[in-house]
C-alpha cells in the first residue's frame, strides 16, 4: 500500500489503541460503514502496513519487572558471528528487542527480566552462546514513556 489516505489513517490511530475494537465501534469513529472498515482492514494488512495484532501484556504483573538494556561489542564482524548472535537472541524469550547500531557499541539489546538473578541468568546463557567482545548493562529505573504507536504524520 503505497499511499494512505486520511480514513486509512485514522483507522490506523485507532487500531493502535485498541486492535480489537468491533469494526462496529471502528466504523463510528473513522466514519464509515462496518463492511467498509473491514475491506479497509484487509488491504492494511494485505499490503503490510498491519503486520500482526498482538495484547500488550503488563510484565510487572507477570513477575518480568526489570527492564534491562545490553550494549554489546561483537567479538568478530563476519557473517557467521553474525549469525549465531542473531539465533542466540531470538531464541531467548527475555530479549524483546535487538538492534544493529552505529557509534561506539555494535548491538543494543533490550530485555525483560525479574529481578538481578534473573538478568544474570540471561547474561550468562547469552555469553555461553555467543563469545562477546564486551558487554556492559543499563538498568531501567523509571519508565517515562513506552508506547507501540507510531506517528502517522508520515503515512
């Protein structure tokens, strides 16, 4: 979908919010019939612009409190490090997120563990996985802002 009208975008805004409002409710909202916002629906996903519908979970409540950020120093830059890293952090639940930077580190790894114990764990299973050339660990102590919505000034 290469360009996104204004309806487009507003359903957009709304799923973002809440991906399991009633297409009744979602009708409402962006002013259109209940079978226009689901043909709607469709082409976003068909075209990829909605790549999935998924629950936000609350970690505290789930006993995940700690939020931990890994800045990673690779112990080799070739194909095969490369590789294996990218196995080993996927197949880790903890790790939500892995990102490729540019600047002083290589990797930033945001993870989702209990406690300090808990980290650790995940440190050590990580390093027996992978050789690292350095890691070092940022700890969250205040949540600020966390949001899944994007700006849609762009769309």
């Amino acid at each position: 979908m290469s360009t996104l009208d204004d309806i487009d975008r507003r359903i957009l805004k709304e799923f973002q919010r809440d991906a399991a409002m009633a297409l009744d409710a979602l009708g409402e909202r962006v002013g259109l019939s209940r079978n226009a916002c689901w043909r709607r629906v469709k082409a976003l996903e068909a075209s990829g612009v909605i790549r999935a519908r998924v629950a936000l979970l609350d970690p505290a409540k789930l006993g995940l409190g700690l939020t931990v950020f890994l800045q990673i120093r690779a112990a080799r830059h070739d194909a095969e490090w490369l590789a294996q890293f990218a196995r080993a952090t996927r197949a880790l639940p903890e790790v939500q997120g892995v990102y490729r930077m540019s600047g002083d580190l290589d990797y930033l790894i945001r993870a989702q563990v209990a406690d300090m114990a808990d980290y650790d764990r995940l440190y050590q299973t990580l390093i027996a996985r992978v050789p690292m050339g350095d890691v070092s660990a940022s700890f969250v102590m205040e949540e600020i802002k966390h949001t899944t919505e994007l700006p849609l000034t762009h769309a």
